[in-house]
C-alpha cells in the first residue's frame, strides 16, 4: 500500500467508483475491481495516486485507467489546499483553452469518503520527466537527440503561451477575489500570507530578506495585463506523448489569475535550478534563459519587463516550499529537529546571489532529500 493510504482506503474507493458509474451510465455497474494503487514516479505530491479499474456494466466487462488527487491535510505545503477549486480549474481549461489537460470525471468534497476532498481523472497516457535530481542529468530524456529535445522544448513552450492565451474572463473569473484587481499587490500578498504562516514565527535570513525585496520594489514593476497563471510552469509537471509533443499540463494547484511573468520566472528559475545551481551541463537541445524568452514573446505577443524581480519571487516561492517540506520530514521522524535544510539549499543560494547576500552552505540533509528519490525542489 502506497504510504498514506490507509487499509480500508481501496475498498471505499472501489465502492465510491461504483456509484459514479451508475450515475454516469445510468446502467447496472457491478463487480467494481481495482487494480494496484501507485503514486507517481515523478512530482512531489503526496496525495496523488494512479490506479486501474475493471467492472461489469450491463454483463459488459468494461476497464478505464485513472487518476485521484486528494487534497492535503494540515501538514502539506500550502496554506489553503482546495481540491474542488483545482477540478474546477482543469474543467475550464478542458473547455476553453489550448492547452491540453486531463479530463477531470468525478469531484468529490465530501472529505469523509477518503480522508480528504478529492477528484479523479482520465490518466493520460505518456511520460513526465523526474524532476530530481535533474532532467539533464538523470531519465528519459538523457538518450534523446539534440533535435528531439529541441522538439520537445518547443512543444511544452507552445502549451504555456496556450495557457497564458486562455479567456480567464470567461472561464475562470471564479479565480478572482472579490472586490480584489488581479495582479502583482494581489499575488505578493497573498504569497506573504503563505510565506509567514509556512515560517511561523521563526527567522530564515535569506528567504527574509527576498520578501522585503520584492515587498519594496512592487511598486516599480510593471506587471502587464493578467493572464491566467498556471503557477508551477516548468517541463516536469507536462506529460509527452511518443512523437514528444505535450499530452498534458499537470498541477493546478496554484493556478491564479495575474502576470504571465510568474510563469516564465519560474521556469527560467528552474530550468537554472536543474543546471547551473547544481553543476549539471544543460543537454544539448534544451535552450538557456534568453533564447526562452525571445520564444515566449515571439509566440505569445508579450513584452515580459521586470524579469529579474519575477525570478526573485518565483525562487522565494520555491524556496518556502522548502521549508514546508523540511518540517514535514522533521514531523514525520526523516529529518533531525535540527535540520538546515530549508535555510542551506539551491534556492536559498540562488537567492542569495541574486539579493547580494552571503550564500549559505548547502545543508547535508538537502542533499540527501535532492538526490533520494524523483519529485521536485
């Protein structure tokens, strides 16, 4: 049983199924069977679990594959955790945008069913590169050519310029705070509010400092018109398909109306991650930071301005979810209560060369938790 997942968590998943069966056919749907429960080999998320079902559907045999996403309890990594809202996000998308997404089938958010509001998927066929501890040096993607990576490359920037040309006006204006103009001072604060709730109270110098920096120039950057954000925009959260085309854009979780320059920062941001700050050679085929950029403005029509403020932000995100993970290890036993693991890692010494700050030690825990298993920061 994958970890997390409690005994009883199969059965009342598979009668659960049978339900939203019935409901869809409005046939007799019997015999509801579920093949093993797996999490994904690549992605951070803890609640994710891929599974296959067979039934009986009017005497007929009939199988589907499938993928559930529960929402996090308390001890995830962001402050408000909403399933519902990121089913709603994908069916939006799935409506009205280019970007291609799986089909969400069921939402449930009655939390007492499996322990948490949840929604399943059509799995997707393909494969989603592992992001630990970097795509260019470890997977699928080392034995392509030059040429196929290029082509991969350009396919995972055709669908965010496909997300960001979505109508979020029409489609997810429920995104929106009320009363509240999308933007920067929105998305800031709300990402102070995260920041200061993930570090309670404790001090952490170097993402401090980050905050106070982009809390004193917001005011100076010129954001552009919102577009919707994807939040988490980076080549490990896309699934290809065999001709390395994009299958589908995954985690949704973030997802928020704003500037389109979250989402390149934060791919440029990772894209250094996965390369520079960890000494590894970008492959050959894969693009650097200006070539990235000349792409996106050329097929999306945007100016980007202020990118070096946007990809301090977005290595402040990456590293306060680095301090979230850092104290669910330290919860859970896997993680001395000492750990320096959220102040010493790649994004702490990324910011601080960016802020002019002394860059702190990579932390042994950290690079015991980078190099353990696939995931993400």
């Amino acid at each position: 049983m994958p970890e997390g997942i409690h005994e009883a968590f199969p059965d009342a998943l598979a009668a659960w199924l049978a339900d939203r069966l019935r409901e869809e056919s409005g046939a007799r749907v019997t015999g509801v069977r579920l093949g093993p429960l797996e999490r994904p080999k690549a992605g951070q998320s803890s609640e994710m679990v891929i599974f296959g079902a067979r039934w009986r559907e009017e005497g007929r045999e009939r199988s589907a594959e499938f993928v559930l996403r529960r929402q996090p309890g308390p001890g995830g990594i962001f402050l408000h955790p909403d399933a519902v809202r990121e089913a709603r996000v994908l069916r939006a998308l799935a409506s009205r945008s280019r970007a291609p997404v799986p089909a969400v089938r069921w939402v449930e958010p009655d939390a007492d069913v499996l322990g948490g509001p949840f929604f399943v998927m059509d799995r997707v066929p393909g494969r989603v590169p592992a992001a630990k501890p970097s795509i260019h040096s470890h997977g699928w993607l080392v034995p392509l050519s030059p040429a196929e990576r290029r082509r991969l490359w350009e396919s995972a920037m055709d669908a965010l310029v496909a997300v960001h040309s979505t109508p979020w006006r029409e489609s997810h204006a429920f995104l929106l705070e009320e009363g509240v103009e999308p933007g920067l001072e929105s998305h800031l604060r709300r990402t102070a509010q995260w920041y200061r709730w993930a570090a309670d109270g404790r001090p952490f110098p170097t993402t401090d400092a980050a905050l106070a920096y982009l809390m004193d120039r917001r005011a100076e950057v010129a954001a552009g018109e919102p577009v919707l954000v994807w939040g988490d925009a980076r080549i490990g959260n896309m699934i290809f398909g065999p001709d390395l085309s994009v299958a589908a854009v995954l985690d949704w979780e973030v997802a928020c109306v704003g500037p389109a320059a979250i989402d390149v920062a934060h791919w440029l941001v990772f894209d250094e991650f996965a390369t520079a700050a960890c000494g590894v050679d970008r492959l050959d085929g894969f693009p650097g930071r200006s070539e990235t950029i000349a792409r996106y403005e050329a097929a999306s029509g945007r100016t980007l301005r202020d990118l070096d403020f946007f990809e301090i932000l977005q290595a402040f995100f990456l590293a306060t979810t680095l301090i979230r993970q850092a104290d669910a290890k330290i919860r859970t036993g896997t993680l001395p209560a000492g750990s320096r693991m959220a102040h010493g890692n790649a994004l702490t010494q990324m910011l601080a060369r960016r802020l002019g700050l002394p860059v702190p030690d990579l932390a042994e825990d950290y690079l015991a938790h980078r190099y353990a298993s696939p995931g993400t920061a």
